[in-house]
C-alpha cells in the first residue's frame, strides 16, 4: 500500500468514490501499483 492511499482511505471512511480519486493515473510504467491500488478500492468498498 501507497502511505498515501492509506490515509485517505482512513480519513474518509472507505468511501468508494474517494478510493477511486486517489487511485494513480495508469502511465504504462506503474501497472503494479495501479492494480494494487484500484484492487483495494473494490476490497475497502465492498464491492464484487
């Protein structure tokens, strides 16, 4: 997890929207972490 990320899933609660929001751009050179971040948005947001 992005330390970042992590606070601001904190701060709002795992709000889904706000997951997304600070989820980075896809540039082609940072897959991973994108991937990891927009997994854990759907996990936090309970979302199938």
């Amino acid at each position: 997890d992005s330390p970042t990320a992590a606070a601001g899933y904190r701060r709002r609660g795992y709000s889904l929207m706000g997951c997304i929001k600070d989820i980075p751009t896809l540039k082609g050179d940072n897959y991973e972490e994108w991937k990891r971040e927009l997994d854990l948005a759907f996990i936090l947001g309970e979302v199938d």
